[in-house]
C-alpha cells in the first residue's frame, strides 16, 4: 500500500503507521505504568457500567413494588438509563476540560473516585429517582475516564501504537463488561438481593492511588501547558474557524452510532428475556441467561476490536470506522428482522459483539484530531455528547413499539448505521494537520 494511500485515509492530526511495532520491553517505566492506568481505568469503567443492565429489571421492579412484567418497570428503567448516558455526555465534557488544565494522571484519579463512589451508593437507592440520581453521578466519572484515558495513552505511547492500542483499550472494557457478568451469575445463583450487586463497583477505589502516586503527566502535556495561548482553551475553541468541521462531523458520528449501540445494549436483556425460548423459565435461570448473553457480546467484541485495529491499519480510520459501522448497522437489521430461535439469536449476537470493535477506534483517532491543549476537551465532547442523543433514543426506542416489542425498537434503532456509515466515509483526509 502506498504511503499516498495512506495518507488519504488519515483524520487531521493522525500521524502514519509506519515501521514495526516496538516490542513491550522497549518502552520505559512512565509509558507502562500509563499504558497500565489507562487499561485498568477501562476496564472498571466497564465493570461499573453494566452491573446495571444486569439488574435493571429485578431492581426497578423492586423499587417500585410491582411485578416485573409491569409496564413502569420498563419505562422507569429506560429513564434511568437515560439519565446515566446523559451523565456520560456531560461527565466527559466537564472532565475533558479539567484533565486540559489540571492534567491527565490527576484528573484519571477524580474520574475513577467519581464513578466508584456513587455505583456503590447505588445499592442504598430507596426509589427509583435515588436510583437515577446516583447513576447520572456515577455516569460523569465514567465519561471523564474515557476522554482522558484516551489523551493520557494517546500522547505517552509511541504514535504508530495508535491503532492496537485501540483495540487495547477498548478489551479493557470488554474484561470489564465480563468481570460484571460473572458477579451477575453469582448473584443470580446466590438469589440475592440486586441491590448489593453495586457494592462491587467500589473496588477501582483502590487503584487511584497507585496512579496518583506512580503515573506521571505526560511530557507532551507539560510542554503545552508551558507554551499555551489561554484564549484557545475550553468548548468554545472547538468551534473555532478552522476547527468547528471536525468537530460537528466527529459530533453527529458519535451521537447516532452510540444511539442505535446503546439502545442495543439496553433493550437485549428485555429481548433476551420475552424471547419464547426463554420467558418461561424461572426469575433466576432468565438472570443467569441475560449475564451469559451479556459475555457473549463481550467475548466477541475482544474479536472486533483487534478486527477493527487491523482495517485501520490496512485502509485507515475513515474506511475502517465506515466498514465496521456498517457491518453493525446489517447485523442487527437481520437479527430483529425476524423470528429466529435462541440459537440463531445467539449467533446474531456474536456478530453483532464483533462489530463493537468500531467503538475502540474512536478510542486513538479522535484525541489527535484536536490541539493538545484542547485533546480531552475534543474527543470527551465529541464522543460523549453523543450520549445525550443516546439518552433520549434509549428512551424513544422503548416507548416507541409496545413493551412486549423489544425487537422492533432494536431494528428501527439499526437505521441510524445508515448515515453513521456515510459521515465516516466523509471524515476529513489530512492534507492539513491540526496544530497547538
């Protein structure tokens, strides 16, 4: 592939792979503690982020002293969830600013402490608006994770690391996503009480202060705040001329790509448990079937983000993030088309996990499309801001087809792939680098 074809696949500030990728061994002690401190911000993040979807049905219904069928638990339950996404969106906008000024080892700490501290008050919720106002909190210092995850690993690590180590990163949430499974079948299997489940979500504590005391600034960030222009700083910059097109095409991709993902990932477990194959086995068996089906999408997805790491390196961001959001786009089309059994359902699921990979790449392409001083600013506003989209269509999906209609919310949701597909394809190519 030529160096020209490279290049025309690049986003503005992405700089080339070239060469072999460095071996491990060769970095130095700074960049593997970071690398370290990155992986494990993800991977409790995904812990903390679906103990939720695991017990939403059980624990609304609990909340609210109804059965589970009744039609309040889905309602309330997708509003919490709503709440949660829009706590992402603006958890990644506030944090973004802060980890540019305050720096990104400091504001990976406050991000971790955030989400930990409220997930497990989550478990002292008396009413379901408790419950939401505890997961909305929660949700910020996730959000803020990522975008400063993202920055601290993007500007430590060696340039042409970029694409594996999105996929990197993104397993991290994936081992997460599948520590909360397994709590999740213990808790099933145990019959306890859903609300104790959160208490888990407590242990990334424990990390912050290994990472306040180990993990340094990185060199790329102390030399910008030494020669920053502070009339370049904050949202407002985005918007700049010169700036404010990347920013709104990188904004729209991620606000209907993670729509039609998150309501995916939501309504499954209501999908999974209406299915005739499984709606009549017990209250246990169903919450044992949902975490299992749950870490079948994230075993899959540990594949698409390594699939997703290795088109980017072949054809570059642009046509990579298309093909993958494609992909996802006809795979839950056909999954929630028709009436397949459990079986079928299950490989659909599988495919459909691969496909999750696009999200990785978001991961290393969109921080360096931004200044450095504007890095975690950027990549939090673009991509979490998507989740205030991704709040209201978890909601509308829902309340959009009968509660007994799960699927056809899932299928109308796959529509938004549709012109995710064609704004990736339209990514600015890097005939011009973004500058500090």
């Amino acid at each position: 592939m030529s160096s020209e074809k490279e290049s025309a696949d690049a986003l503005p500030g992405q700089e080339q792979v070239t060469g072999p990728i460095s071996a491990w061994r060769s970095l130095d002690r700074n960049q593997k503690r970071s690398g370290i401190a990155g992986w494990l911000g993800w991977m409790f993040d995904g812990l903390d982020l679906h103990l939720y979807t695991l017990v939403a049905t059980p624990f609304v219904a609990t909340l609210l002293m109804v059965p589970e069928s009744h039609g309040d638990v889905g309602t309330k339950g997708s509003i919490i969830q709503a709440a949660f996404l829009a706590g992402w969106a603006l958890g990644g906008a506030f944090f973004g600013v802060i980890g540019d000024k305050l720096g990104r080892s400091r504001t990976l700490v406050l991000t971790i402490l955030c989400y930990s501290i409220f997930c497990g008050l989550s478990s002292l919720a008396q009413n379901w608006q408790q419950l939401m106002i505890c997961r909305f909190l929660s949700a910020l210092g996730i959000g803020g994770e990522w975008a400063v995850g993202a920055a601290l690993i993007s500007e430590t690590f060696p340039k042409n690391w970029r694409p594996w180590l999105a996929g990197v990163l993104q397993t991290g949430v994936n081992v997460g996503v599948l520590l909360a499974c397994g709590v999740g079948l213990i808790w099933a299997g145990m019959s306890l009480d859903p609300r104790w489940i959160f208490l888990v979500g407590t242990a990334p504590a424990l990390i912050t202060l290994w990472i306040r005391r180990a993990v340094p600034e990185p060199d790329e960030w102390h030399s910008a705040q030494q020669e920053k222009d502070r009339t370049h700083s904050g949202i407002r910059a985005l918007f700049a001329r010169g700036l404010r097109g990347t920013t709104w095409m990188a904004l729209l991709i991620c606000a209907m790509a993670l729509t039609a993902h998150w309501a995916f990932l939501f309504w499954q477990q209501k999908f999974v448990r209406t299915h005739s194959e499984i709606a009549v086995l017990s209250r246990d068996a169903q919450n044992a079937t949902v975490a299992w089906v749950l870490a079948l999408i994230m075993v899959s997805g540990i594949v698409g983000n390594f699939l997703a790491s290795w088109l980017a390196m072949r054809w570059g961001y642009a046509r990579a993030l298309a093909s993958m959001a494609a992909l996802y786009g006809v795979a839950m089309w056909t999954c929630f088309s028709f009436s397949w059994s459990f079986t079928a359902v299950l490989c659909w699921f599988a495919v459909i996990g691969v496909c999750q990979g696009l999200f990785g790449l978001f991961t290393m392409c969109l921080p360096p499309m931004f200044p450095t001083l504007l890095r975690t600013t950027g990549a939090g506003f673009c991509y979490n801001i998507g989740r205030l989209a991704a709040a209201g269509g978890t909601v509308f999906f829902g309340i959009f087809n009968s509660q007994s209609n799960f699927g056809g919310a899932l299928l109308y949701a796959s529509f938004l792939f549709i012109p995710t597909t064609y704004l990736c394809l339209r990514l600015p190519k890097a005939r011009v680098e973004v500058e500090v």
